[in-house]
C-alpha cells in the first residue's frame, strides 16, 4: 500500500518562496519517492486540476444530463422541467397568442364571404340568373362564435372550408360577369342611341300621304328634320355593310349590327365612313343633307329586323328607359 505524505522545507520556503516536498511510499516494495514542487510548478499542477474538473462535469452535463432529458429518462424529464420552466410557458403562451390572432382573422374572412355571398345574389338576379344558385350551403359562413379556444385542427379545417368556398365564388362570379358583358354587348348593338342629337321626328313610321305623289305609301323609318351639315350618329355599334348613293335615298349608310339587325341612313350631304368599316355606339357616321328623293334636309332613319322594317321609334324609346333607369353618379363622401 503507497503512502503519500506533504512535507514542506520551512527554511526551503523562506529562502526561495516556498517549496512543497511529496513522499511517495510503497509498502510493499518498501520504497519512497520524493518530489519536489516550487511555487511555479504549484500553479501550474492546481491549473490543470481545474480544467480537468471543469471538462469533466461539462462532459457529463452534456453526457448524463441533456441525453436523459432528451430520450425521457426515468427522474430526468421532470428534473428538465423544474431547471427550464419558463421556456416551455413561453412557447405555449406564444402559438396561442397567434392561433388567437388566426382565429380573428379567420373569422373576418368568413365575415367577409357573407358580404360577397348577399352581393353575389344581388349581382346574379341583374344577369338574369338565378339567385338561389348562389346561396352558400348548409354548414358554412358565418363568424367565429364558441366560449372555447379553437384547436389548430379546427382553425386549419376552417380554413379549407373558407378555400374550398371562395373557389366555387370566383367561378361562380366569372359566370356572372361573361352574362353581364354579353348582356353589355347586346345593348351596344341594338340601336337606342338617337343618330341626330336634340332632333325631333317630323314624319313618323307607318302609312302617310306622300309628300311627292300625294298618294298614302308606308314610310318605312322616322324623319329627322336639321340643319345641312349636322352630325349623324351610328344608333349602335356595328360593321358598315352598304355605302352608296341611292336614287331614293340619296347617299345612303346601313349597318350591321348581328341578329339579322340593320339600320339605315339616308338622303346624307356627306359621308364620312366606307364599306368595311367598323363604327361605335354614337360615332358620326355622315352629315344631314337633302339627297335623293326628299323635300328638304333632313334624316330618313330606319330599322330593319330579318329583311322587315320595324318602328325606329320602339328602339329609341327603349334607350331612353335604360338611360333614365341607371343610378345617379355617387356624390363626394363626406369625411
């Protein structure tokens, strides 16, 4: 058995600041060893003890303690616990604060959808389409109500629903919208725009005596009586058909507007579009004039629907119903 014994040199130490003497002896071979430690070596010895110290318990801090903790076991996942409380309530705290947030959110949304869903309705009875197709069905809209905290499974579910809905909405919707625009197509190609503006009708549609033979004829149009070199304007869009001169209407303009649907202007001084052309809603087309078989200047102006002339004035009648029918412009807000 070694016996290991200190015995610092009183006279080494006050001579040369200090020395430490360590005896080593065995028992067994009956030997000693001695070894001599000055104040230098001293430090240097009690250093390297420290840092091994301190290496061994961050090795079995890392070793022992973490890998228990992390592989749960026995006695170290509460030990985890008490020694990091604060971490796992953070994380809690914070993912319900933001699945609360969410939760609002989504609940605005579905809010939202309603209103889209009542504008919708009201959107699709002016395309002529049924409102009830457009109705949400049983079990979806409606805000966020409950006296508990949603689950992400519920919020996440929600969401799908709200994704699943707005798709069908913006299908639904491009429908309305392609009826609308057809609708607002038709309505450009039908001819309610008057062709002479502030013009009144001097010679209705219908039987009359002729101001040339005296003789009752049909006059198949309205007159428009004005002055030599006022506009005239395309009752609706469409692509220009006929340019000519006529020996009864003198130079003459018809349109087509599709649908079998013509229109004609006559007895013009001047003509300011050719065969082939495409015109708009309200262009001027030609200038009033008195060629051709008239009395005076003025617009001969008819409608013909499938090869029969129809009373111009139905048509212009019915735009002057569509432009007294739209809303006011909306006025300035007030703050």
């Amino acid at each position: 058995m070694g016996v290991i014994r200190f015995c610092p040199d009183p006279k080494a130490l006050a001579r040369k600041g200090g020395t430490v003497h360590i005896i080593i002896t065995d028992a067994w071979l009956a030997k000693s060893r001695a070894l001599h430690l000055n104040g230098l070596k001293l430090v240097a010895v009690g250093a390297l003890a420290s840092v091994l110290l301190m290496l061994g318990s961050i090795a079995s801090y890392h070793w022992i303690f973490l890998e228990g903790v992390r592989n749960s076991w026995p006695g170290f996942a509460s030990l985890g616990r008490l020694m990091y409380p604060d971490d796992t309530d953070t994380q809690n705290a914070y993912l319900r604060a933001n699945l609360d947030a969410m939760a609002r959110k989504l609940g605005e949304m579905q809010a939202r959808m309603v209103q889209i869903d009542s504008l919708g309705e009201r959107v699709a009875g002016l395309a002529g389409l049924s409102p009830a197709e457009f109705k949400v069905p049983q079990g979806s809209g409606g805000a966020l109500v409950g006296g508990r905290d949603l689950s992400m499974e519920e919020l996440m579910g929600a969401l799908d629903r709200i994704d699943q809905t707005s798709g069908s909405r913006v299908d639904w919707l491009t429908v309305v919208e392609s009826r609308l625009f057809d609708q607002k197509i038709r309505r450009t190609m039908v001819p309610t725009e008057k062709p002479v503006v502030g013009g009144h009708v001097g010679s209705p549609f219908g039987f009359r005596i002729d101001p040339i033979t005296g003789r009752s004829a049909l006059h198949t149009g309205l007159d428009f009586p004005a002055n030599p070199g006022t506009p005239i304007l395309s009752a609706a869009g469409g692509l220009v058909v006929v340019q000519e001169y006529h020996a009864a209407y003198g130079n003459m303009v018809e349109i087509d507007h599709g649908n079998d649907l013509i229109t004609r202007y006559a007895h013009a001084s001047k003509v300011l579009v050719k065969k082939g052309d495409i015109v708009k809603r309200g262009q001027k087309i030609a200038e009033v004039g008195s060629t051709g078989r008239s009395t005076g200047p003025h617009l001969h102006f008819e409608v013909w629907v499938s090869g029969v002339p129809q009373d111009p004035g139905r048509f212009l009648a019915a735009g002057e119903n569509l432009a007294s029918a739209k809303p006011a412009a909306p006025g300035p807000r007030r703050p």
